[in-house]
C-alpha cells in the first residue's frame, strides 16, 4: 500500500473520527443537559418533599389541638347532660322552699340541648328571683300579722290591757 493510499485512509479515519467526535459531543451535550434537568427535578422534589413533611408535622400539631378540643367539648357535654339531671332536684327542694312561704315556682321548662340547657335554667332562675321578693314580702307581712294578733290575743287574755277601746278591727 503507496504512502498515498495510506494518507487517504488516514484521512478518511480522521474524518470518521471528527464525524464520531461531533456526535458524541452532541449527545454528551445532551446527557448534560438531561442531567442538569434531573438535578432540578430532584431540587424541586426535595423542596416538595420538605414542605410536605413541615406540613404533615403542622397536621399532626393540629391534630392534637383538636383532640384536645374534642376532649373538653365532650366533657362540657357530659357537664351539660349532669346539669339538665340536678335541675329537677334543684326544682322540688325550691319548690318545698316556696310552699313553706305558701307560693309555688314557675314550672321547670322542658331541658334544651348542650350548652342552652344552663342558659335556659339561668333564665328560669332569673324568672323565680325577679318574683321571690315579692313572696317574701308577702310572708313577712302575713308572719307580721300572726304575731301581731298572737300578742294581742295573749294580752287580751291576760287582762293586762283594754284595747277594746281603740278602734280597729283586730
């Protein structure tokens, strides 16, 4: 083989080889940029993954808040349901109360639900002390009048004054 075939070959193979050399800078350009788009993919699943778990940990705090919450509302319930069952009990003893005064309490409403059952009793409370000093009045008068006539029956008897004199109906 002449020195002039070898160096068309030669040629050939540089020209191969600058031909291979350029395809592989493209694809090595390629694979870069791939890769640099992987790196931010996986930058943004990081950054997504870390928000997700600040959150999950935000969820879980909230969560226990609202257990607790849940707690306490269940026991007001269980307070609510022990207030509405005294009420009667509450109701007879005043009742017994005013009937020593010779009156009688406004009738216990029926009970409402949650909370409303103690505002309801509140109000019922409210109704009964707006009107009990006006009981009370009324039994201080008539007690007044007892002991009065008491007294003056008992002095009659004794002889000790003449209050037939006086006028007046006793």
């Amino acid at each position: 083989m002449s020195l002039a075939d070898k160096l068309r070959r030669a040629e050939a193979e540089v020209l191969a080889l600058k031909d291979e050399n350029k395809q592989l800078k493209v694809k090595c350009s390629k694979l870069e940029s791939t890769a640099s788009d992987n790196e931010k993919v996986l930058e943004r699943l990081r950054k997504t993954v870390e928000r997700d778990a600040n959150e999950k940990a935000a969820l879980k705090g909230r969560i226990t808040e609202l257990e607790k919450v849940h707690a306490k509302v269940g026991e007001l319930e269980q307070v609510f349901t022990e207030v509405a069952s005294r009420a009667e009990g509450v109701y007879q003893e005043y009742k017994k109360a005013l009937a020593a005064l010779g009156a009688e309490p406004l009738p216990l409403p029926e009970p409402a639900e949650g909370s409303q059952v103690i505002f309801q009793l509140l109000d019922w409370l409210l109704s009964e002390f707006e009107g009990l000093g006006e009981v009370m009045g009324v039994a201080n008068d008539n007690a007044a009048s007892v002991s009065f006539e008491g007294l003056v029956g008992n002095l009659l008897r004794a002889g000790a004054v003449d209050l037939y004199k006086l006028e007046g109906d006793f």
